[in-house]
C-alpha cells in the first residue's frame, strides 16, 4: 500500500484488519468482507433525489426574484439575500450536532427528519402571503434550511452504502445531482410563476401558487420517504465499505478524536479552503444573479431565471460525467485542475459578456461556467472521500460544508455591498480572484487517493491468500498421494 505524509492511525487500524480478516478466514468459513450490491439502491438513490431536490428548490426561491420579493413584503434587497443565506448560515451552526445525531439516530430516520422539517417548513410558508408577513415566510425559510446539515452530508454515505466500488462515483454525483435539479427548477420556475405586477394582490396570489405546489410535492415525498426508505443493507456493496465498518468497530472512538486527525490532514485541509472558494462563487452568483443581471438589461427577471437553469442544467450533465470519467480512469487530482481552471475560465467569459452587455454570449458563458463549476460540487465530495478514508463521510463531507458556506456567506455579503456601492464590476474581478486563489490551491494539492489504496490492498491481500490456500491444497495432495502409495 502506498503511504503518504497522511499517514496515521486510521492506515495502521486498516492494515491491522486486513491482516485479521485474512486470519479469521483461515480458522472459520466466515467471511467479514462478503459483499452485495442490492437492486434497491437506485430506489434509495430516487427518494433522496426527490425529497433533497425539493428542499434545495428553495434556496433560491427569493433571491431569483428578488426585486418583487423586496417590492412585495417592503425589504430590503440584502434581507431577501439572507433568505438564501440562511441555508450557510444554518449549515455552519447545526452541523455538529447534526452529524452527532445522524450517527444516533442511524440513516434511514436522519432522511425521514430531513424530509419531514423540509415538508413543515414549505407548510408554514403557505401562511405567509401577506406584505405584513415576510417573518412568517422567514420562519419557514429557516426550517427548511436547517435540513441543509444533514441533506449535505449525505451523498457520500448513501454512496458507500449502497453502491458497488465501480459506482462510487457516479452514485454521488446522481445524488448531488438532485439537488441541482432542484435549484434549476427554482431558477425556471419561479420567475414564471411569480411575475413583477403592478398589484400587490397579483404579486401575492402567485407566491401563494408557488408556495402550495413546493408543499403538496414535498408532502409526497415525506410519505414516500417514510414507507420505502431503509437503513444499512444486510451485507455491505464494496470491501472498502466493509472494511471501513471494520474499522469503525475497532476504534469505538467519539466523534472529536476524527476531527482532531481530520485538522492534522493537510491536503484535506486545503481542498476544504479550495473547495470552499469556488462553492462560494457559485453561491454569490446563484444569490445575486438577479441582481447583477438587471443591472444591465432591464425587466430580465426571467432571463435571470433562464441563466441561472441553464447554469445548473449543463452542471448537472458535467457533475454525471465527471463522475463516470472518475470511476473510470480513477485520476482524480489531474480531472479535478483541470475543471477547476475551466471553471475560473468560464467565470472570466461571464464576466466580460455581462459587462459588454452581449446577451446570446451571457447565455452561452454561463452554460460554460455552469458545466465546469456546478460541476466541480461532485469532484469535492469525491476528493474528500479519497483524503480522508477511512473516516465517516458525515464528519468529512460535513467539515467541507462547513467551509464553502463560510465561503459563501462572507463572499455574499462583501459582494453584495460591492454591488449596491461600486456597481457589478468589482463583484466580477472579486469572484475571478477568489477562483484563481482556489485554482492555485488545487494545483499544490498532492495526489492522495486512500480510498483506491485501500481497495487495492484488499485485493492485494485476497490474492495472497488465494495463493496461500492453493499451496496449501497443493501440499495436502501430495501427503494423500503418498498416504495412498
């Protein structure tokens, strides 16, 4: 097994539970690292796609129409801004307590609690249709949001748990995939639904259109969830999945002690910065698209929405084929810079368009932009997963998380000022710098890949024994041979 500065005990404690499986096989018939790969994992893989893709609907439910949000409920443009901040924010100050509580509770009932606060929370924003009533909507807004702490942490389990080892990837990125899907149609739904009337009553009868198709789906999906959806399966989809439950057993170690050895990662530590970087972009650009885009072309909400759809559609198409392309040549650092310097590239023509005020080029440099750097959110998770094997994926991927919605808010905030003060040019150079700090960063990673490590080792171990057990059989012939002479 190849070993890397990393090094520490979790690659002692896999070793050591090779070595025990090998020896455990040969005085009983048992095997710890017998596999399935079950049917029912692409029905897991549907019920969070539809419940996870709903939830994330919303994030961008104001904010794309914000300047008839803040007309309607008399806010301020940054107040409507938080609507889709709240979905950082909320990240930032649950996640450990939610990942304490995903590990209690087990998978299957962490998705019902996920499903079920989103499906409250899309019911309290149907009470709020009213322009004296954006607290209500507000309340609304954050239950849902919360559910971002576990919805987040979660493909890279439902991944390893269920999947095959050649599936790993293309799993995860179907699971982010849904979420995308979600924030697409948020981005082409809305802005059709809710148009900027000269009534407020118009205004309001279309929110509450919007409001009561987003509860009656999740409300399907909340029962759907509730009666299909399962926990672990019986036997274990791939042998690092079953030597990583190996290893969990072994350790029995709370949750501070991978934290604290996660902190002493280093390549781990800048792929949550560099990672951080360009979901932060991607956040500042899905919050303040409407914004940025009305501020050359007037009365574009809907063009707003349009870019915004094509940006996640074509990322979603590019977060799949990475995905594909990693399960199949397994070259994770050489894919990952070179997506992430197309991303700073596509940030770079969309910049330009916008300011040129060419709209067929904003429309394609988005589809651009959207296929490398929405694309990008799959490539992290599977980063992280190599960095940092064999820890649970809660920790790791909600730690990740932790740093792209800090990213994301600061990077909001200060852009969003930048906007209303200087105009959008500033927020342009602030993105494409933030991307180039996060390129450089990528580029200075060392190539780790534990998890691929570890499979090899498994099977490198299999061989051996393999071989041992033949020249065993081998030598038992030859003493019956000469027994029977």
């Amino acid at each position: 097994m190849r070993m890397t500065e990393e090094k520490d005990l979790n690659e002692v404690l896999c070793v050591n539970n090779l070595v025990k499986v090998v020896n455990g096989n040969e005085k009983n018939n048992s095997n710890p690292l017998e596999t399935k790969v079950y049917k029912r994992r692409w029905l897991m893989l549907g019920l969070f796609i539809l419940y996870t893709g709903m939830s994330n609907f919303q994030w961008i439910q104001y904010s794309i129409i914000s300047n008839i949000v803040s007309r309607y409920y008399g806010v301020s443009s940054l107040t409507v801004d938080w609507t889709a901040m709240t979905f950082m924010g909320y990240y930032v100050i649950f996640i450990f307590p939610a990942t304490y509580m995903v590990d209690r509770v087990g998978f299957r009932w962490t998705n019902i609690i996920g499903c079920g606060a989103t499906c409250l929370g899309s019911w309290i924003k149907v009470l709020s249709v009213s322009p004296d009533r954006f607290y209500v909507t507000f309340i609304g807004q954050s239950l849902v949001a919360s559910t971002q702490t576990i919805i987040l942490t979660l493909p890279g389990r439902l991944a390893a748990q269920w999947f095959a080892a050649n599936e790993l990837s293309t799993a995860t990125s179907l699971s982010i995939f849904g979420t995308q899907m979600g924030i697409a149609l948020s981005f082409l739904i809305t802005p059709i639904i809710v148009k900027n009337h000269e009534n407020l009553d118009d205004i309001g009868t279309s929110l509450s259109h919007l409001f009561w198709i987003v509860a009656i789906i999740m409300t399907i999906a909340f029962i759907l969830v509730i009666t299909l959806f399962e926990d672990d399966p019986k036997l274990p989809p791939s042998k690092t999945r079953a030597l990583q439950k190996l290893n969990r057993m072994e350790l029995e170690e709370n949750i501070m002690q991978p934290i604290k050895r996660l902190f002493r990662n280093k390549s781990y530590l800048i792929l949550c910065n560099s990672y951080g970087l360009s979901i932060g972009v991607l956040n500042v650009v899905g919050t303040l698209l409407n914004q940025i885009y009305l501020a050359h072309f007037e009365h574009g909400e809907e063009d707003a929405g349009k870019i915004g759809l094509a940006m996640i559609i074509t990322g979603m198409i590019g977060a799949v084929t990475f995905g594909v392309i990693l399960d199949k040549t397994h070259k994770y650092k050489e894919t990952t810079v070179i997506v992430y310097f197309l991303a700073l590239c596509g940030q770079l023509f969309f910049s330009t368009f916008m300011w040129l005020e060419m709209k067929w080029m904003v429309y394609l440099s988005a589809i651009f932009l959207g296929y490398f750097l929405v694309g990008y959110v799959a490539l992290g998770y599977e980063m992280c997963a190599e960095y940092t094997y064999p820890e649970s994926e809660e920790i790791t991927a909600g730690i990740l998380n932790v740093a792209n919605n800090v990213y994301g808010i600061v990077l909001i905030l200060i852009m969003g000022r930048l906007l209303e003060v200087y105009g959008d040019i500033p927020v342009h150079v602030g993105l494409c710098t933030a991307l180039l700090v996060g390129f450089i960063m990528t580029v200075l990673t060392k190539d780790v890949q534990r998890r691929q490590d570890a499979r090899k080792g498994v099977h490198y171990v299999g061989v051996k024994q393999s071989e041992k057990n033949n020249e065993c059989n081998g030598r038992e012939k030859q003493s019956l041979d000469r027994n029977d002479f």
